[in-house]
C-alpha cells in the first residue's frame, strides 16, 4: 500500500477543501494519506512517503510563500525524493489568476528532485484548478488526482 502526503496552504480555506478531495481520492484507491497544512510539515518528512501532493493558492501568479518554503528547504534532500510521485493543485480568485503557472512552479520543483509526475489526458491537465470555492468540477478533479497518484505510487512501490 502506497502512502501518501497531501500538503496545502491555505488562508481562505478553499484550498483545504480541494486537500481534503484529494486526500479522500488517495484513500479510496486504498492509499494510506496523511493531510496536513504546511506549516506542520518538515522537510525531512517527505522522505516518509511513496508519493507527495502539494496545494496552494495563487498569489501574483506563483505559489504561496509558505509552500514556496518547504519546496526550498527541501534542497538539502536532492536525490533522496528520486522515483516518488508527485502531485500538484492550485486555487485563485480569478479564471486567468495563475492557477496553471503555480502548478507549474510545485511540478518543477518536484521534477528536480527527480520526482515522477503523471499528467491527466482529460480535464485539468497539470492538476486541479478551483476559483474562488471549489466547485462541482473541481471536486471532481481532486478525486481523480489523489486516485492517480495512489495507483501510479502504488505500482511503483509494488
């Protein structure tokens, strides 16, 4: 059984809702997930589990500087997170606010790590997407990206 992070920042609490989708996605694919906000994640933590999922909001077209942090703290562990699964999701207060640039900006630093990320073929491509409050879509989107990521972290720690 895989076991997986769902980490998040969130002021509004609409990023914590999409966590919380996600997190619900891992466990119905069987995962084990632990949810946490970011500020209660050390960066050595992340060496724990099988596949990681990071959320934030977007803030001028980037991640949230609390999520920024752990990514950059995380630095001194490069090789150590190689061959995990990594998973991103993002909420803004406008359609053009930077949802996509923000999921981009968690992916790279994930990809540097040498981390393996999954694309979705259909609905939002590089991760869920939420403005304003989570919608019925987007709810739908987190599902699917806590269950793609158990299933491929699943396969790879079999």
């Amino acid at each position: 059984m895989a076991k997986i992070l769902v980490v998040y920042y969130s002021r509004s609490g609409n990023t914590r809702i999409m966590a919380e989708m996600v997190a619900q996605g891992t466990k119905n694919e069987g995962a084990e997930v632990d949810l946490k906000e970011v500020a209660r994640v050390k960066p050595e933590e992340l060496l724990n589990y099988d596949g990681i999922i990071i959320g934030s909001p977007t803030y001028y077209g980037t991640l949230a500087w609390e999520v920024k942090k752990l990514l950059d703290e995380s630095v001194k562990f490069h090789g150590k997170l190689e061959g995990k699964v990594g998973g991103a999701f993002s909420s803004a207060a406008n359609i053009g606010g930077g949802n996509e640039t923000t999921i981009l900006s968690i992916l790279e630093a994930m990809l540097i790590h040498g981390m393996v990320i999954q694309g979705a073929y259909s609905g939002d491509h590089y991760g869920p997407v939420a403005i304003n409050e989570p919608d019925a879509r987007a709810k739908k989107q987190c599902l699917a990206l806590g269950g793609r990521i158990a299933r491929l972290a699943g396969k790879l720690v079999a």
